[in-house]
C-alpha cells in the first residue's frame, strides 16, 4: 500500500503543476496565430490577423510602453466583453498597430510592402478564447508572381509564452493552400514546393499531441486500461478511426461544434476511461461485454477528441485538394507519434505486470487513478470557466 500512496502523492503532485501551470484547455503554454491572405483590390494584398487577446495586449503594451493600454486591455478581459475589448484597442489603434506591422510583414519579390489599416479591431472567440482581430491592406512597389509572408509574432524573448504558430491561409498569386510558421520557419512562399507544406503540418500534428496534456492522459488511459497487445491495437484503432472522421469533418467546415462543449467533454473522457480500468479491469480480463463496451466508449470519445484537434489546427478555408492533402498530412503526424507513444510506454507496463504482477497491478491503478482524477478537475474547471 505504500507503493500505491506513494504513486498516488507524485501524480498528485504533478497534477498540481499541471493544473496550476495555465488554464484548463488544452494549450496552456503556447499560442495560435491565424492570418488569412487574400488579393485586395487593384493589385494590393489583403491580410486578416487574429491574435490571442490577452497575449496581445501584454505584448503590444509592453512593446510601445504604453500603460494606458495594458490598463485598458486588461479591464475589458477581466469583463469579458468582446465589445469592450475592441474598443480598448481601437482607443490605442496606434500601438496596438505598429505592434503587429513591425513583427508581420508581406513582400513581393524581394521588395517590402506597406500596411495600412482596413477597418477597426474586433474580437471574437477561438476555443472559448477571445482573439483580436485586424485586417491589413498592404501595398507592394512592384507586382509579383509570388508572395512572401514573415511573422515574428509572440517571440520567445518576450517570455509571455513559448512555441508560437501562425497558421496561414491564403489565396493569392493564382494559388490557394495553407502555411505553418514559427521560430524556425519564420517566413513562407506562395511559390513554395508542396513538400515543404506537407512537411510542415506532419511535425505540427506530431506537435499537437506531444504539446497537447489532455490528448496525452487519454492515450495513458487507454495505455494503462489494456492488459494485452490485441486490447490496445483495438482501442488505439477505434479512436484513430473516430477522432479522424469528425477531425476532416470539422477541419473542412462541414460539422461545427463550440469549444465549451467540446473541451469539458474532451476532460471528461479522460477521466471515464481511466476509471474504466478501475470499474471493469478486475473481472474476466477485458473480453465480452467489457471488452466491447470500452471499445464503444472509447470510439465515442475519439469523435469528440477529433473535433478538439480540428479546432487547435483552427483552419477557415474553402475546400480544395491541396487542403484536404495537409489535413491529411497533419492527421498522419498524429498518428505516428501516438503509436510511438504505445509502442514505448505499453511494453513498459505489460513487463511489470508479467514480472511483477503486485507492482504491476499497483502502478496500473494508481495511474489510472491518478488520470480520472485530473480529467474530473479539468471538466469542472471547463464546465464552470464556459
């Protein structure tokens, strides 16, 4: 039994970090930056931002020295008035401006293009977060065939938050695709190669579940829950086969479900099969009706978990082949650093229960303990934050 305190104390612990780290969705430690690019009028290009707003107004402030700005940010996020939170921006157009146009930039062969503003800021919500946003006209000395976009948005240096992404979409230069950037990648092409592009979304969907808390302590889950190689080749099956169809689903804009109902129910899936293995893992293995009620279980939350996925990679874009390649790409990086997880941490624990089968069934079940309980907090804390 002290084995079993002692494993229940430092998950526990963790847990506390976990929890006391960032906010209860998934992300707490990075942020997404969404940029659209389309051709505007008479040969400019049109770029819409959209940028976490609490981020942004610590930046912008902090970048402009302006406390009047940081005062007024924060009091409209305290509010949680969209409406409140654009004009706080529009009242400091000027620095809340030159923030984005000195760290975002579009250039045509070469040559740099200049922004002017099209419109007043606004703010609406990603993932139950409010997002600034502000479109940009941007005029070019010399027509091109091909676009550059650069971003430096949200760096390192600034320490408000690491491992920054700015997905891009854009429409521009007779093509039509999407883009990652971030601090190793600063800067895109529309003439850019497709390997590149698909290259890109495999390591940010590989990233995705690496960085991603609540997808990881569901896979533990299932890890932990499955007591032979067919248990998790079965489940791991059913919930890539689900989690894929409502990830195109969504990701193509063809089903559409808000965050506050996806997010709590993503925690609370964490939680019912990690308690699964409490409830049914004694009885006769996990064949029969257990075996089978959990693969339902577990199909039925990987669709939920889909539609997570789809609202982190947050692409808003007509359908074409290009596209439906990089949601594919970006699905295969999932899996692969999913089956690398199985494949490292099953072994692991199938070992100990074959050779230390006390040790074995203790760890399994403080684990599993461990996960239902930080997934029952995560749910309540997205239940009750909306």
């Amino acid at each position: 039994m002290r084995t079993v305190a002692a494993a229940v104390l430092g998950l526990a612990a963790a847990a506390g970090v976990l929890l006391s780290a960032g906010p209860a969705l998934a992300h707490g430690f990075s942020s997404t930056v969404y940029v659209d690019v389309t051709a505007g009028d008479a040969g400019h290009v049109r770029t819409a931002v959209e940028l976490e707003y609490d981020l942004y107004i610590v930046s912008a402030a902090d970048y402009g020295r302006d406390d009047a700005l940081f005062r007024a940010g924060t009091d409209a996020f305290e509010a949680a008035h969209d409406a409140a939170m654009g004009a706080a921006l529009n009242a400091h157009r000027d620095a809340a401006l030159r923030y984005v146009t000195e760290r975002f930039a579009v250039s045509a062969a070469g040559a740099a293009c200049t922004a002017a503003p099209a419109g007043d800021f606004t703010v609406g919500g990603r993932e139950g977060v409010p997002y600034a946003r502000v479109v940009l006209q941007w005029s070019c000395p010399r027509r091109a065939d091909t676009h550059q976009v650069r971003s430096a948005l949200f760096p390192d240096h600034e320490t408000y938050v690491k491992g920054v992404k700015t997905i891009v979409t854009y429409r521009l230069d007779g093509r039509a695709g999407s883009a990652v950037l971030d601090a190793t990648r600063p800067s895109f092409s529309t003439g850019q190669p497709w390997q590149r592009r698909f290259g890109e979304f495999f390591r940010l969907g590989a990233e995705h579940l690496l960085t991603g808390a609540d997808h990881l302590l569901f896979l533990l889950a299932l890890i932990a829950g499955s007591r032979r190689p067919r248990e998790i080749v079965l489940a791991a099956t059913a919930f890539t086969v689900a989690h894929s169809v409502t990830f195109m689903l969504a990701a193509l804009g063809l089903v559409e479900v808000p965050a506050g109902i996806v997010e709590p129910v993503i925690a609370l899936s964490i939680a019912v099969v990690a308690a699964w293995h409490l409830a049914a893992g004694s009885r006769a293995g996990s064949r029969g009706r257990a075996g089978w009620g959990r693969l339902g279980v577990v199909f039925c939350f990987g669709l939920v978990h889909g539609l997570g996925f789809a609202g982190a990679l947050g692409i808003d874009e007509a359908f074409s082949w290009t596209l439906l390649w990089s949601l594919l790409v970006f699905n295969v990086g999932i899996e692969t650093v999913q089956l690398a997880l199985i494949a490292a941490v099953f072994p692991v624990l199938a070992g100990l229960r074959r050779g230390c089968p006390r040790v074995g069934r203790w760890l399994t079940g403080a684990v599993s303990v461990g996960v239902s309980v930080i997934g029952l907090i995560w749910f309540v804390q997205r239940t009750l934050g909306g």
